[in-house]
C-alpha cells in the first residue's frame, strides 16, 4: 500500500470544503466518510508495517 490512504484524505477533504461552500450536505458527508477511509487505510498500512518488520526481525534473529 504504497500511499496509505493519503489519496482518500485529500480526496475528501477536497469533498468537504466543496460540500460546505456549496451547503451540500451529503457532498460534505462523503468528504468525512473518504477522510476516514484514508484513516482505516493508514492505520492499516501502519499495522502491516510493524508486522512485516516484526517477521523479517525474527527471521535475521534465526537465521544468525
């Protein structure tokens, strides 16, 4: 995952500030629901991360 959600948070961010300059609430509301997809996307990717460095840890630790 190489951007982390960084693409849907700014995607919705734009979506929000549209929404709220237009008064479309529903436009608004997708622009939130983008923002914490990019959320669950990052805290994913953050997850994934540690887990991989965690494996190749113990990996080096075995094979020394």
């Amino acid at each position: 995952m190489a951007d982390k959600g960084g693409m849907d948070k700014m995607k919705g961010k734009a979506k929000e500030m549209t929404g709220k300059v237009t008064g479309d609430r529903g436009k608004q509301a997708e622009g939130k629901m983008d923002q914490a997809k990019g959320d669950a996307k990052k805290a994913m990717g953050d997850v994934r991360d540690r887990a991989e460095d965690a494996r190749d840890s113990m990996k080096r630790r075995d094979d020394a």
